[in-house]
C-alpha cells in the first residue's frame, strides 16, 4: 500500500502486510536514519502491536510524526 503521509518531512509510506504481519516499510524523505530504524523495528510485528506502540508519537513542534503517520496508514489499511 502506498500512503500520502501529512505534517511530516516524508512525503509517502509504502509497506507490505501479509497475515497482519508487516512485512516491509519505506518512507520517502524525512531523516532516512529513523525511517530505515522505524522499518527495520516494525518488519515481523502485527499490525495492532505498532499502532498500540506508535500512535500519538510526535515530532518536535509539530502534533505528528513519521511513526504516528504510519499508524495512520496501517489504520487506512485495515479497512
């Protein structure tokens, strides 16, 4: 799935889900070293496991975050 994130420095999260376990996640610009961290952390976990875990996480000044966006896009996913 491809995902427009929104108040971030990425600009979209593609990942992979097979039988609720995320498989890979990518995210285009932003700080590539806690993207590639994030995706590295998350590959293998269900997916309830990283939103209970993510969600809320915010960036510096802003009310969002990479993490907090991928929440949002495993959310979108699951409907």
């Amino acid at each position: 799935m491809v995902y427009k994130a929104s108040g971030v420095c990425c600009t979209e999260i593609t990942f992979e889900v097979e039988d609720n376990i995320i498989k890979n996640v990518n995210f285009k610009g932003g700080c590539s070293g806690n993207a590639a961290g994030i995706s590295k952390l998350v590959a293998g976990m269900p997916v309830d496991e990283v939103i209970t875990k993510l969600e809320g996480t915010k960036c510096g000044y802003k009310s969002t975050s990479c993490p907090d966006q991928l929440t949002k896009a495993l959310k979108e996913w699951r409907k």
